[in-house]
C-alpha cells in the first residue's frame, strides 16, 4: 500500500480536547476529508511544552515581528518555554519529512496569520504570527503552510493541496539519487503545472536547468526547488489556465477532427466565462490525450495534480 503524505497539524483542529478550556476545534474538512489522503502528525505547542489543560488564556505582546507570549491576567511570560520547545520539535519533525503543515487560525501559539499583538495600552494589532507557527516557517522555510479557516476558500484550497502533492514528487524526486538527466525530466513533467502558477518562473526555471549542466549539483537542485516552491505558492488563475488549454491544444490540433476542435473551443471558452469548473475542460483534453496517445501530455502533473476525488478543480 502507498505510504500517505505527512501533513502536520494543530492537535484541537483533530478534536483532541487540548485547548485552555479542555475543548477542541475539530475540523471536518481535515478529519472527514483529507483524513482519507493524508497521514496527520498533531502538535500542540502549548501542551507538548508543559502546560496544563484547562490553562489560563495567553496572547501575544509587545513588538509584533518579535511578539511575547503572556498569560492574559497573571502576566506569565511563557515565551522562553515555549522557544525551547520550538527548536527541539523543529528537530523531531525533522525527521517526519512532513508535506505540509495546517495550523488553528489566531492561536498565539499556532495562529499563522494576522494574529492580535497587544501593545502597552491594551489595543491590539492584527499583525503577529503564533510563536510555534513561526517557528515551522523559520525551520521549514519550503513547506506549504496554510491555516483551517483559508481552507474553505476553494481556490486557496486548491492551491494548497497542490502545493502538497507538488512537494511530496519534488521530496520523491530528491530521495532517489537526484542526477541533471532526472532534473529535465521532472521539469519536463511539471512544465504545465508551472505555466499555469507563473509563467515567469518557467522562464527562470528553464534557463537554470539549461545552465545546469555545468553547476554543481546540490546547488542547482536548491535553486530549482526555491523556483519550485516559490511558483506553487502563487495562485493558477483562469486568465493563466486559459494559457496553458491553449497551449495544450497546440500539441494535438492536427489530430483533433474540426467537430472536436469547436467542441474543445467552446468548452475553454465556458471556462473563461466562469460558467464550469477546469475540471470539464481538462476531462475533454485528458480523453483526447488518451485517445490520440500524445506522449508529451501523458505524465505532465498539470493532468493530474492530486486525486480527482479531492473535486479540488470543480468550483468556478
Ligand atoms: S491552537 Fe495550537 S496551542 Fe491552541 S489548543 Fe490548538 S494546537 Fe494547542
């Protein structure tokens, strides 16, 4: 059976009872639908480094790029505590080789965005980050992070679980004895994935990969997955889908019959007109692929980025 990816998360949004009051913040998206995908690693950063449950509330204070973390009426400082637990678990996930990391929206300790930073006279600042949270991104600076909230956004969805799967072939990639040969094929493959995120970071990644040859390799495989990570995270727009149909359609025009040419046509133009899902023009493109047996479009990611279960690509 095929190992799922690692995905870590904040324990509460599993339903384990871990927050100051002893409840939870279980999220069914994550526990009834991408249970099915991923395996979850929890972390609760406030339990793991020793404090109680129920505990007094906390939040953070003071400068918001190096915020404090207080309790709200004993005035507690748990920040050094909760540093030291920070980088010896950065340590221990490590070892995890996690895909992606979901954290609970505006927890001091977990919140990745725009998390309240009280100042002297009690006002708060959205403009913090969870001082857990910020220790994923510091030590994980490649990882796709999201938090639950943004994840009932459809597009922010999509882009995030395919910034996973996109991780996970890149981590694949890597562990296999990485060689320049493997590089252009791996590129080759994500070539319509990457169009369809920036097209300026094709280019870039293009002419890295062409200059390789005479790099050393660890130094070209870092810059390219710092391409690689950076394009994912830019969202696949419809004007920039659009794009990359087109740009499919070049590669079996002269198969296609002047019935299926029109059908093809009108259905991406239904797409750019918001009136279906990617989804339809792609299963369209994906029975041509097959039909005409265009090798080329067989293995590129951007036919399928993830499980087709998922319904990732079906919202307009
Ligand atoms: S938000 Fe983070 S610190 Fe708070 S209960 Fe959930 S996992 Fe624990």
């Amino acid at each position: 059976m095929e190992e799922k990816i690692k995905v870590g998360v904040s324990s509460c949004l599993l339903g384990n009872q871990v927050r100051y009051d002893g409840g939870h913040k279980r999220d069914r998206y994550i526990t009834d639908v991408l249970a099915g995908y991923f395996q979850f690693i929890p972390v609760c950063p406030e339990v793991e480094c020793g404090l109680p449950v129920p505990r007094e509330t906390m939040h953070l204070s003071g400068n918001p790029e190096v915020p404090r973390l207080i309790t709200t009426k004993s005035g507690i400082d748990h920040t050094e505590k909760m540093q030291q637990f920070c980088n010896n678990k950065a340590s221990i996930l490590r070892q995890e080789n996690l895909c992606a990391f979901i954290f609970k929206k505006d927890s001091p300790s977990s919140g990745l965005h725009r998390v309240k930073v009280y100042g002297r006279s009690g006002q708060a600042q959205k403009k913090g980050r969870g001082l857990f949270a910020a220790a994923v991104v510091n030590h994980f600076p490649l990882l796709p992070v999201e938090e639950e909230g943004r994840l009932h956004d459809a597009t922010l969805r999509e882009n995030f679980i395919e910034r996973i799967y996109c991780y996970n072939r890149w981590l694949l990639f890597t562990e296999n004895s990485p060689d320049y040969k493997k590089l252009i094929q791996f590129h080759r493959q994500h070539k319509l994935q990457l169009m369809a995120h920036s097209p300026k970071h094709l280019s870039a990644m293009g002419k890295l990969v062409a200059a390789g040859k005479n790099m050393a390799t660890d130094k070209l495989l870092e810059q390219y997955q710092l391409y690689l990570m950076e394009a994912m995270a830019l969202k696949a727009t419809t004007k920039k889908n659009i794009n990359v149909l087109y740009h499919i359609m070049g590669h079996f025009k002269n198969f296609l019959t002047g019935d299926e040419k029109a059908e093809l046509l009108e259905i991406i133009e239904n797409y750019n007109r918001s009136i279906v899902p990617l989804v339809v023009p792609l299963t369209l493109i994906s029975h041509y692929v097959r039909k005409y047996d265009i090798s080329y479009l067989q293995d590129q990611a951007y036919l399928e980025p993830h499980p087709a279960e998922l319904m990732l690509r079906n919202h307009v």
